[in-house]
C-alpha cells in the first residue's frame, strides 16, 4: 500500500521582501533625520524636567562668557530678519545699509550670528576661510547693554519678519553665571517681550529632584 | 537561525558521475535585514531624543495701571534666593530674620517647603479685598469686594553670581509642585546682606523689615 507522501515544505521564509521594506524605512530615517547642526557657540545646557519641544524659534545663546549669540532655523526667515533689521536700524547703524544681494544672501547662510549690527557689511564681504576663522576666534557676540540693545532690535526684526509668529528660546550655559541670561532677558523687557522659552533637556531618570515622589497637590 | 536546513544539503545523495554542483542563486538575506533594522532603531531613537527641550518663563510686565496690579497679602508670599553655592535660602512674607537654609535635594529641600506653602495659603490667608469702581461715571462710589481664597506667591531671588542651573532648577520646581505664580527678581539689599552673613540678620534689618 502506497503511503500518503505529506509534501515536505521548506522553512525557508523569502527575506528579499522583508529586507526592502527595512532598507526603505532605513532611508527615510537616514534622510528625514536632522542631524544636530555643529554649533559654532559651545553651551551644556541644564535638565530639566519639561517635555515641551521647541520649533519655530529665534534662539538666543548666551555663553559662559555672557556673549549672546542668535540663530534661526529656517534660511527664509534668517533673510526677511536681515531685511527688517536694516528697515528699522539702518539709519541708527551705517554698517548695515545698502547691503548687496550676495552680502544678504551670506548672512543668510549663517545659522547662527554674533556680530555688532555695525559690523555687519564688514563681515557679509569676507570669504569663507576668513569668515570661518571669524567665526571660531573673535565672534564677539551680540551687544546686549542697556545702552545698546542690539539683541532687542534684532528679536524684534525676527518678530516683523514672521508677522510675531516666532517664539524667544533662551539656551544658557548650565554653569554660566545667572546675571549673563538675566541682563538678555532684561534688553528683551524692555522691548516689551516678556514669553520666553529656555531651552533645557530632558533629564536623566536618575537625576538628583526629578523622581516624581511627591505629586502636585493641584493635580489632586 | 531563522530557518532550518531541509533540503539536505547539495544533492550529494546520488552516486554517479560528478555532477557539478547546482548552486542556488538565492542568498541568504537574513542577516541584512537584522542590519537594517538595527540601524533604523538606532537612528529612530536619536533622532527623538537630540530634540531640545524648552521650558516656559513668563516674566512680569512693568505697568503704572492701578487696576492690572495686584494686591499681595505678605502671609502669601513665599521668598526663595539661590546663591552662589547652590544653597537655596527662604523665608515667609517680610521675615527676612526667619532666613533659612535647605537644597535642592528631592523630598526634604525647597519642595516641601513650596509643597506646605502652597497648602497652607489658601487656608490660612486672609481673602484678598479690592476697591472697584464699577461705573466709572462716578455716580456709584467705589465700593470693596472680597476676592476668592488667595494662592501662594513664590518670589525667585538670584543672587549675584549664581548659576544658571540652579535658575532651571527652581523653575522645575515650579512645575514639579505646580506652583502657578512666581516671579524671579533681583534681591534686596537685606537679603543680599543676609545670606551673606551666613543667614543672620542684624538687628536694624529686622526692624526696618517687620515695620
């Protein structure tokens, strides 16, 4: 009697599919992921406990030599800043008018900026070499005095330039001295701005007062 | 790993004439794909977690308005200083002699001392009350209401030369007890004076503060 011969089947599952899906989702990460521009200004900044991301934001970056440096992410809004900026300071600063369409297009390439609004031509003309070497050595940072509020005309130029839709980010140095953030925060009141955001991450579970022991007695 | 060898192996069952072997033109793409995903777990969760985080600080508006300032009980309010050693000072309402010194440490710092100021004000504070001038044709006279229970009042004090963090840290405190009114302000010159001498108030400071 002839046995019933069961039909032995392979295990062997065809991977190629499998391995496009996985390659196509690798690029889409590798592509869409940001990578974390080489800040030109090198701050550690705080933990804290808050999740809130921050996107559209004008940030400003106080050092721990209380220099203020300022960036924005989007190159479109970087333009229309400059622009507004010459609007309402040129005829304050000189060194800011009558700037060429390369010398614009240049400070629109910066993503992050530290100079005197005075300076401004003086630096849109250098070549790339110098104005990295610039960049890295001598950017004095943005002059935040009570006399001159630079910071604050150049807050307010990002604020006409996106019609206020921008958000004032704060990112300090851990260690910095307090007064540094405080004197930015100051210029900025005194152009009647008083929401800002500053900048932290998220803290380690470990990290001395983040476990949630107590709960809030307004959640009750 | 994923599969089992079934077939077994390259067909050399048969005797006979050398055959040559009949390769199989698939590859083994298991270990490509265990790559692959192991690259996108990786870039997933860097992605998410270089994000930046930002926490909220509204700062107070300076206005001569009488009517968008607001009345403060002095039992309301509670004082915090951050020095420059990362001690965090405090004191209720005017009673600078009342100074004392904790950290940030979880459960025994400022957070139970926020914690019980918070519980304690609403309870214990006499309610607010408030001249308004309903009409303000000046027919009505102007007549006191008696506004809801009071909340606490936190009142952040850097001192000269402290550090940024500690700033983060109280403000995360702030969230942490959800604390909803506080204000970070420059420090009086008594406060400055008494955290410089190691908590103690001299004696005209207590005056000039209790009076």
């Amino acid at each position: 009697m002839p046995k019933v011969k069961i039909p032995r089947k392979s295990t062997i599952v065809d991977m190629t599919a499998m391995c496009d899906v996985s390659f196509l989702l690798l690029t889409f990460f590798i592509l869409t992921a940001k990578f974390k521009p080489q800040s030109i200004v090198a701050v550690d900044v705080p933990t804290a406990r808050s999740t809130k991301a921050v996107d559209n934001a004008i940030t400003i970056t106080v050092n721990t030599e209380g220099k203020a440096f300022i960036s924005v992410k989007e190159k479109s809004v970087r333009f229309a800043m400059l622009e507004k900026l010459t609007e309402f300071t040129g005829d304050h600063y000189p060194g800011i008018k009558g700037l060429s369409k390369e010398q614009m297009e240049f400070f629109s390439l910066c993503d992050t900026w530290g100079s005197p609004i005075e300076e401004t031509k003086r630096i849109t003309s250098m070549n790339g070499l110098e104005f990295k070497k610039y960049q890295e050595e001598q950017m004095p940072g943005i002059p935040c005095d009570s006399t001159n509020n630079q910071i604050g005309d150049w807050v307010m130029a990002a604020r006409y330039a996106t019609n206020g839709d921008i958000k004032i980010a704060i990112k300090g140095d851990k260690d910095s001295n307090v007064e540094y953030v405080k004197q930015v925060i100051k210029r900025l009141s005194e152009k009647d701005i008083h929401r800002f955001v500053l900048i932290t991450s998220l803290a380690a579970p470990s990290g001395a007062g983040e476990v949630p022991a107590t709960e809030t007695p307004a959640e009750k | 790993m994923a599969q089992m060898e079934t077939g077994g192996g390259g067909g050399g069952k048969h005797n006979g004439g050398v055959r040559s072997k009949k390769m199989s033109t698939r590859v083994d793409l298991t270990p490509m794909v265990d790559l692959a995903f192991l690259l996108i777990s990786f870039f997933m969760l860097t992605t998410t977690l270089n994000k930046p985080k930002a926490m909220e600080l509204n700062m107070p508006k300076k206005t001569d308005n009488e009517e968008e300032k607001q009345d403060v009980g002095e039992c309301q309010v509670l004082n915090i200083m951050l020095d420059t050693l990362d001690q965090v000072w405090y004191y209720d309402g005017l009673k600078v002699a009342g100074l004392q010194k904790t950290t940030f440490a979880g459960d025994g710092g400022i957070r139970k001392e926020i914690l019980r100021k918070l519980k304690a004000v609403p309870t214990e504070c006499p309610p607010g009350k408030k001249w308004v001038d309903a009409n303000k044709d000046k027919v009505k006279q102007p007549e006191e209401i008696t506004m809801g229970p009071r909340d606490a009042i936190i009142l952040i004090k850097m001192l000269k030369g402290a550090r940024y963090k500690n700033m983060i840290d109280i403000l995360d405190e702030m969230d942490i007890t959800g604390c909803k009114i506080y204000a970070i302000q420059d420090p009086d010159p008594i406060e400055i004076e008494a955290v410089g001498n190691g908590g103690v108030v001299k004696e005209f400071a207590k005056e000039v503060v209790t009076n």
